[in-house]
C-alpha cells in the first residue's frame, strides 16, 4: 500500500505552486477562463451523453443506460472544474508527451541501453543527444506523464465542435518539460450511434526555422478512471464503503487479449523484461474477475504495494484499429469493448486512490447532498492504450516511439469504445 500511497502523494496532491503563473499552456485557477468552459454533446441515438473541457482536454462526464435503464455516469471527475487544476489527478484527460514513466527521466535521441554517457554512439555510429525531463515521481527517480506539466495538466485550445464531436488543439512548444522539438496535437472525441465512443490523437513534430525537423519521443494515452456502475453502491455515511469494483469481492470483469507485461520495479520503472502472463495474476486472455487473483499481485504495483498497475502488451502488436479487449460489471450490465491501434495497455486498478480523499461527482453519490462521499480505493480501472512503457529506454524492443526527424513521421492514437447492455 505504501507505494498506492505515495502515487497519491505525488499525482494527486502536488500543488505546484511555483509554476502557477505559467503561460500560456501553463494553469489556471479562474473558474472564469475559456479552459474550463465545459461543452456537452449526446450521440445520434441519444444513447451516450458526455461532457467535456479544454483543460488537459478532460472528458468530465459520461452517461449510458444500465440494464434497468438508469443512466449512470462512468467516469470519475469533479464537479469543481477548478479542482482540475490543482490537484493532479490525471482524470479523464489526455497524457503526454510521454505517458507513463520514464527512468529518471532521462532518454536519448536515437534511443541507447545506457544514457550515463552521453557520448556514446549507437551501433551504426549516429551520435546520441540525453535528454533529461524534470522528476516528478518517485521521490525523484522518474518523471511520469510527460513531467510536472504533463499535457493532463495545461489548457488545450477548443478548435471544433459539432452536434457529436468536439476537437481540442495542444501546442507543445520546444524544450518544454525538457522534450526536443515543437509538437502540435489535435484530440477527436466523437459520439456515435450505436454505444460507440471514439478518440482520435493526432501529432506531428513541426520543423525549426531553418525547416529541419527534430526528433522526438511521443508516446500519448487517455486517462479515464471507469467504474460500470457509476459508483452506484456508494454509503456516504461510511466512508469505508469504497465502491470498490476492482478489489477482493469487487464486480468487475476483464478481458485483455495480452500475453505478457512489461516488469516493472519497485518504483513501477520497467526493467527491459517481460514476463508471460500465463499461470500469473496478470492473465486475463479469458473474461476474469479483477478482483479474484488481485492480492496475490503482490508488490505488483511497486514495493509494499498489492495490485495492479502494469503495461499489457497485446498478442496483436498490429497498428489496425482491432477489438483487444473489454470489462463489464454483472451489476450493471454495462459492457465496455475495447478496439484500438495501439499495442499495449496500462491498467490501473485504482489502489491506494482513496487516501487522496477526492470528492465524488453529485452524479455518483456526492455534491451537496453528500459533500464527504469520496472515490474509495480500487473503486475504478484505468484502462490507458498506449506504446510500451519507458520503451524509449529499451532500444531492442520492437518499437519505434521517435517522430519527426527527416521521415516527418507522424503519431496516432485511435480506440473506440462500444457500450452495450448485458441482461442476466
Ligand atoms: C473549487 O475549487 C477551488 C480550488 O480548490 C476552490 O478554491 C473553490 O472554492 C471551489 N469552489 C467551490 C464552489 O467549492
Ligand atoms: C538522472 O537525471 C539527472 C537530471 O534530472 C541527470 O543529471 C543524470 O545524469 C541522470 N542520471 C542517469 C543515470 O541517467
Ligand atoms: C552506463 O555507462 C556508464 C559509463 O560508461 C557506466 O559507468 C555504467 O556502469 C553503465 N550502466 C549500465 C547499467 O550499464
Ligand atoms: C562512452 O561511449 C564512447 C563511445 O561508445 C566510448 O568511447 C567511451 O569510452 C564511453 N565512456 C565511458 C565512460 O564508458
Ligand atoms: C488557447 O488557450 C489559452 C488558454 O486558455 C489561451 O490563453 C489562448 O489565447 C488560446 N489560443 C488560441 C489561439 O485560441
Ligand atoms: C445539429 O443539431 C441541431 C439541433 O438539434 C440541428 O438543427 C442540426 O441540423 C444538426 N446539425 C447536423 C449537421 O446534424
Ligand atoms: C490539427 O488541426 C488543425 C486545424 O484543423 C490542423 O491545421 C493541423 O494540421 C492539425 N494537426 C495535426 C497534427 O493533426
Ligand atoms: C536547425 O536549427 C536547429 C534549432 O535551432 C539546430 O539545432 C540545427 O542544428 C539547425 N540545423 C541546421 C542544418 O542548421
Ligand atoms: C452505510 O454505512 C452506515 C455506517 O457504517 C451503516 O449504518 C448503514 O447501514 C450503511 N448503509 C447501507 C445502505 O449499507
Ligand atoms: C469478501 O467476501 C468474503 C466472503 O463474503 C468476506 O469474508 C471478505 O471479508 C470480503 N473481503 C472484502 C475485502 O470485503
């Protein structure tokens, strides 16, 4: 737990107060300014309602119909927009420029084993540039979601919006959180009819004046917190009551068609192993329950931490939007499919989240009504498509995270969610 607790420490409550008057893609605290303006868009078929903000581009609210056909809303937010910009909690936004953790956050362009020294050239003898972004996990060994201003963090621009989808616009500028190279991204969130939701990223590196373009790492994902049953079980007069879904007894079941994970160290840094799921607790290849092996995932998410938060890596290391995967609550009857073009997956089954003592949406047990009902520890799953973790450090791994250069390579990101309703 330990560990749980320290990711609350460091994500949820880092209140950064030297950067607060950053500009113009630093923070805001005005409930008054266009970033946290919140825009609400239904489906064709009126089957999904959803909501949300240009700031870390957040998805804010998201309703759908359960088996006795009472919306719920499944993600986890505030209802305090300004919230959003002082407590960094990563919820329902997008990561960037790098998600997840880097190793000291420390890499190099092109990619090495061993960045202590930087004067190292790869086999084929290109010179290698280290680049350092600033820590922010760990107690200072790693940097987690691109840094202390990850793009969950800034103000994205509102560029279009129609009746069922909105796009938000980033401008990451050169050298920011210590990346090379300029990078624009446009996010697509749409709304279609039949229980689908669809997020696009797109990036591109822009060339400097001279017109040659750098190289960079991107590695983007979202970060939406789902719980099927919209926290639907909450007791708000015993704060013991989590609404967990994803612990001992929780609901909630997962399928992911990965065959192994990425191991990761007592900070939750990858090591450059992989381990075959197979006779672990990370084998979900069949619909299992995430609560029936989670206490055996021991120090699974960090020392003296039980549980999950670790890379899946899917059998399918394809880039063609394919289903790989889905979660459902019996409870609910909701059932999440998952089709991406990404080819890993970091689950985190919301271990330790509760101490971070973040206040419940009205729509899902709090508010005015209930203003001490907080988001109880594995009361959701993060489900992040995504590239391999801190695969910028393992230049043998059969991936390539480094856009731009002379190719102009350019990133995307794409998984749609289809919702449908199971009655048993
Ligand atoms: C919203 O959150 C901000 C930041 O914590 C706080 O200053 C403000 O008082 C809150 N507003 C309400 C209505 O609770
Ligand atoms: C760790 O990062 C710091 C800067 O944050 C850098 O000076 C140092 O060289 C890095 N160490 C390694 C082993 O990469
Ligand atoms: C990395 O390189 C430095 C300098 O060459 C060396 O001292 C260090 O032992 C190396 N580390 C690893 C993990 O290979
Ligand atoms: C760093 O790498 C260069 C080139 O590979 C090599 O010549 C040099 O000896 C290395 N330095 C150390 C300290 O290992
Ligand atoms: C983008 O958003 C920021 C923060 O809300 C704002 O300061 C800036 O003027 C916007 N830029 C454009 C081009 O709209
Ligand atoms: C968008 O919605 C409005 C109001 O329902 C409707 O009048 C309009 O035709 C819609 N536009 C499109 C392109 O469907
Ligand atoms: C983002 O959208 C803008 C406006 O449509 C477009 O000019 C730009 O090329 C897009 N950038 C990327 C990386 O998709
Ligand atoms: C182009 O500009 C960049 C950034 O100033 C610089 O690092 C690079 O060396 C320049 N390239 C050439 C070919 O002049
Ligand atoms: C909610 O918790 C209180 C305090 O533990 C308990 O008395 C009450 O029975 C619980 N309500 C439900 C519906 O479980
Ligand atoms: C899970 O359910 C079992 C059997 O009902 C019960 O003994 C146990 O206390 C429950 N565990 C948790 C963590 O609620």
């Amino acid at each position: 737990m330990s560990r749980g607790l320290q990711f609350t420490a460091v994500v949820f409550l880092s209140l950064l107060p030297s950067v607060l008057s950053f500009s113009p893609n630093g923070l805001h605290q005005d409930d008054t300014d266009p970033s946290l303006t919140k825009y609400t868009l239904s489906s064709p078929d009126n089957k999904i309602k959803a909501s949300w903000m240009p700031f870390g581009a957040a998805l804010l609210e998201f309703f759908v119909e359960d088996k006795n056909g009472v919306k719920r809303d499944l993600v986890m937010g505030f209802d305090n927009r300004t919230l959003y910009t002082v407590v960094r909690g990563q919820l329902g936004s997008v990561l960037g420029r790098y998600a997840g953790r880097i190793r000291n956050g420390t890499f190099s362009v092109p990619p090495t084993l061993n960045t202590t020294n930087s004067t190292r050239t790869t086999p084929d003898d290109r010179p290698v540039t280290v680049y350092n972004v600033p820590l922010n996990d760990a107690s200072g060994r790693a940097a987690l979601h691109g840094g202390p201003i990850g793009y969950d963090f800034r103000a994205w621009n509102l560029s279009a919006v129609s009746n069922h989808s909105i796009t938000f616009f980033l401008s990451d500028p050169d050298g920011f959180m210590g990346f090379p190279g300029a990078v624009q991204t446009n996010v697509t969130y749409s709304l279609l009819s039949g229980g689908k939701y669809s997020i696009d990223l797109h990036s591109e590196v822009l060339p400097y004046a001279n017109g040659t373009r750098p190289e960079t790492p991107i590695m983007l994902s979202t970060h939406n917190y789902w719980n099927l049953e919209g926290w639907g079980d909450y007791n708000a007069s015993d704060p013991a009551a989590t609404g967990s879904v994803a612990g001992t007894n929780g609901s909630h079941i997962l399928q992911l068609d990965a065959d192994r994970i990425v191991q990761s160290d007592g900070i939750e840094v990858a090591t450059g192993q992989l381990i075959d799921v197979n006779g672990t607790p990370y084998d979900f290849r069949k619909p299992t329950r995430i609560g029936e092996h989670v206490d055996e995932a021991v120090n699974g998410c960090g020392t003296g931490c039980t549980g999950y938060d670790n890379c899946w890596l899917f059998e399918n290391q394809g880039s063609e939007l394919t289903h790989k995967g889905s979660l459902y609550s019996p409870k609910s009857g909701i059932r999440m499919d998952i089709a991406t073009n990404q080819q890993a997956n970091q689950l985190y089954a919301c271990e330790g989240i509760g101490a971070a003592g973040l206040p419940r949406k009205a729509s899902q047990g709090g508010g005015a009504a209930h203003p001490d009902a907080t988001y109880g520890d594995q009361s959701c799953v993060a489900l992040e498509q995504e590239s391999w973790a801190d695969g910028i450090n393992q230049p043998e791994w059969p991936v390539n995270q480094i856009y731009g250069g002379k190719e102009n390579r350019k990133y995307y990101w794409q998984s749609v969610y289809s919702f449908s309703v199971v009655s048993s």
